[in-house]
C-alpha cells in the first residue's frame, strides 16, 4: 500500500481515516526534532553495549550475557533508523522519500519491537529454568553459545516475518502513515481490522506478554518458597526489571499507536512513539545494573574520578579449584552473584560425581499400596527421573537386632510403627508444600539400596552424597514413646532427637544436608513426624495402641484427634558443626562402619570447605573497605590450609586485612604455623587480631585418634604424624609469635585448644601482644606454675626491651598491661595465687573466672585488673 495520508481538514470521520490523517506540518517537525536526539542517543548507548560485552571475552562468554545483546541489537536497529527518518524528515520540512521510505520504516520498527519482546519471553523461560533447577536440587545447564543464537535467530527470523507481512499483499494491515507520524501496520477495512486484532498485533505483544507473565510467575512460587537460592534470585532480579520496561514501555507504546491511534489527538500518538525510544535508553541503564557489566564499564571509563586498581595474585601459586573460580573474579574484575552460583554448581557437580551406582527410589504410590516398609528384594524401586519430587527418609531401624552385622530382619517392629508413622508423615508433607503425591517419590535404605549384594550395599553407602544432591526433603519418623516423645517437642535439630541424633549413620544422612543446604543457600527442608503432645513425665499409660498405631486418640466426646506434628527441625542454609556432632563421632553397633562413615564424611568436607572458602572470599572482596575476615566453625582442617592461605592472599592484594577469625575448626599446630610462616607474619601484612578458639592445637590423643581416616596426601599429612612432632610444631609457632615479622599482631585468641603445660611457651612468646586467650583450655596447676616461671624469669620485660630496638612499633610502657585470661583451666588456690603475684610484678592482667578459686585469691585477681584499669 502506497503513502496515503490525509490533511488535517480531511472531512472523512471513520476511524480507518482518521488514523491517517496528519496535523500540520509545522507540528510534525517539531515532533521529529524531538525525536532526533532522544533516538539518537538511544542508539549510540545500545552500539555501546553491544560493543562491550562482544569485544570482552570474560563478558561474551555469559549466555546471559549474549541474551543481553541479542535485546540490545533490534533497540539499536530501531533507534538508528528511527534517528535517520527522522532527520531526514525534519530537513525535509515534511515526510521524505515517499512510498519506499514509508517500507522501510515500517520494515525496521516491527521488526525492532518483535525481536525486542520475544527475545524477553526466552529469556524468560530461561530464568524459569534456573529457578525450577535450583528448588530440585538440580544442577541448571545454561544455554551454550550455540543455544543461544539458535535462539535468536528463530526469533529474529519470526521477527522479519511480521515485519514484512504488510508488505505483502496479504489481507491484513498494510504499512501507512499512522498520524503523518510514522509508517506502521495499520488497518484500512473491516477484513484488516479482523486480522490486525485477532492475529498479528497478539503474536506481537500479547502472546509474547502472557508467556513473560506465565514463566515469571512460575520463577516467583519457586523463588519465595526457597529464599536461599541466591543463585537464581541474582539474575531473577536484574533481568525482572528488564521486563517492567516490556510492561510499561512497549505496552504503552502499542496501546497509544494503535488502539487510540485516530481516536485521540495526534500528540498521544508522538508520546507513544516517544516512549518506543525512551525504552532504548531505559534498557541501557538496566543493562549496566548487571554486575559483571557494571564492573567492566567502571574499569573502561575509570568511574568515580580515579582508575580502577586490580592487583592479580600469582595465579601459578593457586590450586587449580581457587583458579578456575576466582579468575574472572575479584572486586573489579568479575560478578560475585554469578561466581558464587558457580561455586555452587561446581560444589553440587562434585558431590553428584560420588554416585557409585545410580539412584533408585518408590514412588509414594507403591509405598502405601505395599502395605509395609518394603525391602530391595520386593523390587518396587525404580530409577530417578526427572520431574520425581524426591522426599529422603533419615531413620533409625527399629527392629530388634536392627544394626547387627549380618542381620536379615526388617527396618520396622512387629506392629509395623514406622510404616504408618512414614504414609502419614508422607501424606501430610505433601500438603504442606503442595506437592501432587502421584510426583513424590521416596529414597530410604532398605528398599532402595540392594541389601542382599555386598558390593552393591557398600556402593549405595558410599554413594549417600549424590543421592542428598538429588532430594528435595528429608522425613525423620519419631518413635511412638514417652521419652522420644519428649526430645521430639524441645528439638531445634535433628541431633536433638533421642536414638537418632547420637547415631553415626543417622548423623551422616542429616550432616550431608546440612552441608548440601549451606552450598545451595537454602533453608533445609528436614522434618520430623510424629507424636507431637505434652505428656507426663511418668506417662508411659498415656500411649495406647490406638495411639501408636494410628496416631490418634478418642476423646470423652467420642471424637478422634490426632496427635501428630509436621516439624521442621532445619530452620536455616548456614550451619556451624562442632567436632564431637560429626558423623564419625556417632554410635555405632559395629564399630567397623566407622571407616566407611569417615571416609563419606572427609569427602563431603573436602567439598563443603572448599566452597566455603571460594564463596567467603568472594563474597568478602565485593566490599573494600572490609578488615575482618570470618571462617568460623566451617570443618576446616590442615589439608584445607593451602586453598586457604592462596585466598588470604589474594585478600590481602586487594584491601588491608586487620582480624582473621577462624575458631571452632579443626586446625592443629602444624597447620596455623603454616598460617603463621605464610600469611600472618609475612611482611606486609596488617593482621591485628587472630582467632583460633576451639581447634586442636594441644589435643595430641584426637590427633592421633583422626589419623586413622585423615586426608594422607598433600603438604599438610605430616599433621598426624606424631606428639614429638607436634610439640616441635607448637615451639615453632611461639618462635614466630615472638618474632619481629609478627610485630603487628595484638590479639591472639587460643581458648578451647586443649593446651596443657605447654601453653607456658605461648605466653613466653607473646610479649608483644596485647591480649592472649587461654581460657577452657587444660592447664591445670602444673601449667600455671609453668607461666609463674616464665613472669618471673623476666621474659616479659626482656621481650620488652628487645621490642624498642627491634621493632617500629612503640614499646609497652610500664603502665600498658598486657590481658592474659586463663578462665576455666581448673587452676587451684597455691598454683593461682603464685601465678598472680609474678602477673603483677611483670605488668600482666590474669582472667581467672570459672577456676577452683578461694574468695581471698579470686579478690587478688580482682586487684590486679582494677589496677590495670588505672
């Protein structure tokens, strides 16, 4: 159809008219004098992302990423054209180039906005995918490169599509001048009018629309049910924004064009259009929101008046995990939303990499209809698929001789308890969450682990990690007994209930998710199910067989009323472990399956820790102006200490390190002197304050006891080799404490150690600092006695001395005293009131709280820190 506009004083009234019926001249170039520099600089910020993201490889290689261009693309079609138009048409005084012109701007603008709003919808979908992935437990497998423009060219090929049907002679609606304004697809009969509204402007906006709507929905339900998974929530949110501008800029937009085009002034269809343009530029500024490309705009226009400083650690010092996820990362150089989701996909990678044999499972179905807890050999497993929503049963058997080796007996009683307790806990699990029980499914040992085929056996054992990784639940079932009953209504966590949290193997099945919950970020979904009531402490006659069994109980009234509870027993992602509630440190009927409990648990550790280091490193250089460095309770031991210290490095390249808290693991000596030599007391370092409470530095027995199935390779097996070693080690470490190179450490926090007598040589060392931790370690009386000898030798003043010629730092004076706390350490009046008087002469304060102390002795150490305090 040709250019056929009307004049303004056309007296044709019908709505195919007067949507092509221009004002004045005089008002169309004023309206494209407006839109010349709004288009303009629409298209110039689009060219510049696009060339951003191409021309930087660490960016390119994003499917994200790509997707992010692939929308950048049709805006800067759209707006350079748009800005040629109208340009020319501005020059011109009125529309230039006729009928060949009038194709070619109705050719570009269906196609930019097309490709515009279905390149949202798959992103879209694809954002629904990560989302539905990480609520399974599923690892999300992005789009690859050749995904990605399979992607786009189908949907800039239905793109052009639409773009060129009015060119055709196609029934629908023809290219025309809408307004004098613009040439756009517009209606003139009733058959166009039909097909515009009933076919081409739906595929164009509205199918478009309600597929953003469906699968952003469906993102949301699975984002608000699981608030930990930071991973998906990242991209969520950026690319949610992206789509309010397709809700109220392109909406509106088609909305002013087209439904009000001819019904509405001309100036409502130029604010349309000059929203159309707007958009290019609001997508701009969203796209830069991205972090990574946030990031690398800051390093290209050295933003905020000063050039980016990236200081690269020596990558060929660094183990090949620290290199592979911190190399595109760092406080300018990368996205730490999107590192730490890569953290966590290649966490969950390793722990699904431990499957020995593949997983099977009973659908629910099965289960009930079964009429008792079944066995391997009853053959109702089946493999895992892929839409199976799986609920993992952690349970003790409760059958008589149930741990027995060699037993052949069954996981339930007589009365078949456990059964009942699993169908209705099943049940009510599944209401609780929403869950369609023709979906559920359920992983327990016995009749999903081959229980007659010892290999097999050992192979779902030890496959037990892979198999978490792939469970959405876990269901403990409560014993139907007054005292289970009553450590079933205080419990906070699945090691508070009785016969299952001093299990070792039942500690293992809630250990794996506990550590699975903190690499995903979400909140563990482990329950209990069972009686859940108020009972006496002598209320053995109050559990009836009706009770038991069904779980319910008659009433005076004659009314029934069950008595069973749903209870979450997780209540959060992060989690601290303490040695003596590790699997390995559980009960067992054969003490054998300790090795094999070991063994699992070292594996999960060496996964868990190095996620938790990556991830807190990650996560800690995202703000420069942090000092404080906290790894506390996270497993980490001696043959985590390399990855460690490379990470403590690289922190300390990029901002000034002043506290490292790294209390509640399971260092030893010769792994902190490792820490020492190489990260506290290298030059440079501005280190303050250490805290390693609550390790192994003096527990020789549990070091010894661990070496049975501790880590025998890498720099730090030497760990466990032998007390004299250890001893060497802790002399050592008091050597560096002493030394100059330490000279700016303060504090050093060693509570909780163990340390006996030897813990005279630490404070023989720690001249120099102003405050050292002791307390709730074994000193006793024979090592107070042992640090009186060291006050009163004098070695305190005569590290002093040395100080002033040794060090830059300004000596102790007189009046500065140093704070020793030795509470707890079972220190007796004679050994405490001897170690108080030295303390005094030698300018040390002494914590004595919580020893065997007489009114008299505590009162003196009460003296000497109020005179501390002068």
């Amino acid at each position: 159809m040709p250019y056929d506009t009307l004049p303004a004083d056309t007296e044709f009234t019908d709505r195919w008219s007067q949507m092509r019926t221009r004002p004045e001249d005089s008002d169309l170039v004023i309206y494209w004098g407006v839109w010349v520099p709004i288009a303009a600089v629409s298209a110039v910020v689009n060219m510049f992302i696009i060339i951003l993201i191409v021309t930087k490889q660490h960016l390119w290689k994003k499917p994200f990423n790509k997707y992010v261009v692939s929308l950048a693309f049709p805006d800067c079609v759209f707006s350079t054209c748009c800005c040629m138009t109208c340009a020319l048409n501005f020059a011109h005084g009125s529309w230039y180039g006729g009928t060949a012109h009038c194709h070619i701007q109705t050719l570009y603008v269906m196609f930019g906005i097309t490709a515009s709003i279905w390149m949202n919808a798959v992103i879209a979908r694809q954002i629904y995918r990560m989302a539905d992935c990480a609520a399974r437990h599923e690892v999300y497998v992005a789009p690859t490169s050749h995904d990605v423009m399979k992607h786009v060219l189908v949907v800039y090929s239905f793109a052009l599509v639409i773009a060129v049907l009015p060119l055709t002679p196609w029934p629908g609606p023809k290219a025309n001048g809408a307004i004098g304004l613009a040439c756009l697809p517009l209606e003139a009969d009733m058959w166009s009018t039909v097909l515009m509204w009933t076919s081409y402007l739906p595929f164009v906006l509205l199918v478009p629309v309600l597929l953003v709507t469906y699968y952003f929905w469906g993102a949301y339900r699975l984002l608000l049910r699981h608030q930990g998974l930071k991973d998906a929530s990242a991209v969520f949110h950026v690319f949610a924004r992206m789509f309010a501008v397709l809700l109220f800029m392109w909406l509106p937009t088609g909305l002013l064009m087209w439904v009000l085009g001819g019904l509405a002034p001309a100036v409502v269809g130029w604010v349309g259009g000059s929203i159309s343009h707007i958009q290019g530029i609001v997508s701009f500024m969203l796209y830069i929101r991205k972090d990574d490309i946030r990031s690398e705009l800051r390093n290209t226009c050295y933003f905020w008046g000063r050039h980016p400083q990236v200081k690269r650690n020596d990558e060929s010092q660094a183990s090949p995990g620290a290199r592979s996820a911190s190399s595109s990362g760092g406080p300018d150089g990368g996205d730490t939303p999107e590192l730490v989701a890569l953290l966590r996909v290649q966490a969950m990678e390793e722990m699904r990499a431990t499957e020995r044999t593949p997983m099977l499972v009973v659908t629910y179905r099965d289960f009930v209809a079964h009429g008792s807890v079944p066995r391997s050999s009853d053959r109702l497993q089946r493999p895992l698929r892929a839409r199976d929503v799986t609920v993992f049963v952690s349970h003790r058997w409760w059958g008589s001789g149930a741990s027995a080796r060699g037993w052949n007996g069954h996981v339930d009683n007589e009365q078949g308890y456990k059964f009942r307790i699993l169908c209705r806990g099943l049940k009510k699990l599944a209401g609780r969450h929403n869950l369609d029980l023709e979906k559920v499914v359920i992983w327990m040992d016995f009749p999903c682990i081959e229980q007659d085929d010892p290999e097999l056996l050992l192979a779902g054992v030890e496959s037990l990690l892979s198999y978490a990784c792939r469970s959405q639940f876990i269901l403990i079932p409560v014993f139907p007994e007054l005292a289970a009953v009553q450590a079933f209504r205080t419990a906070e966590h699945p090691m508070d209930l009785l016969d299952y949290g001093e299990r070792g193997w039942c500690r293992l099945e809630a250990y794996v998710f506990l550590c699975l919950g903190e690499i995903t970020g979400e909140a563990v979904s482990c329950c209990g199910y069972g009686l859940l009531f108020e009972c006496r402490v002598d209320g053995d006659g109050d559990f009836n067989e009706e009770l038991k069994t069904e779980g319910t109980s008659q009433s005076c009234l004659g009314f029934k009323s069950s008595y069973e509870q749903l209870k979450p027993l997780m209540s959060g992602a992060a989690t601290h472990f303490k040695r003596e509630q590790l699997p390995s440190s559980g009960k067992l009927t054969v003490e054998s399956d300790r090795a094999v409990i070991r063994a699992t648990e070292k594996r999960i550790q060496n996964v868990y820790c190095r996620y938790a280091i990556l991830s807190a490193t990650e996560e800690h250089l995202t703000n420069r102006k942090r000092t404080h460095f906290v790894m506390d309770a996270k497993q980490l031991s001696c043959a985590h200490m390399p990855l460690l210290m490379t990470e403590l490095r690289r922190i300390q390249s990029h901002n000034k390190l002043r506290k490292l808290a790294l209390s509640g693991n399971q260092l030893q000596c010769l792994g902190v002197l490792q820490l020492l030599r190489d990260v506290v007391c290298q030059e440079g370092s501005e280190l303050e304050e250490l805290d390693l409470q609550d390790n192994q530095l003096g527990d020789v027995a549990a070091v010894r006891q661990d070496a049975v199935g501790a880590v025998e390779s890498g720099p730090c097996a030497r760990c466990n080799l032998s007390s004299s070693r250890h001893d060497e080690a802790l002399v050592e470490i008091a050597a560096l404490l002493g030394s100059p190179s330490c000279a700016k450490l303060s504090v050093l926090k060693l509570s909780g150690n163990q340390l006996a007598s030897s813990a005279a040589i630490i404070v023989q060392a720690g001249w120099q600092l102003d405050e050292l931790e002791l307390a709730r370690n074994h000193i006793g009386d024979e090592g107070a006695s042992a640090i009186s000898e060291v006050l009163k030798r004098g070695q305190v003043e005569e590290g002093l001395q040395k100080a002033s010629s040794s060090r830059s730092r300004v000596p102790r004076p007189r009046s500065r005293w140093l704070r020793l706390d030795l509470a707890s350490n079972a220190i007796t009046d004679a050994a405490a009131d001897e170690l108080l008087t030295a303390a005094m002469k030698a300018n040390v304060t002494v914590g004595m709280s919580g020893n065997k102390l007489s009114a008299k002795v505590f009162g003196k150490a009460a003296i000497l820190d109020a005179n501390a305090m002068v």
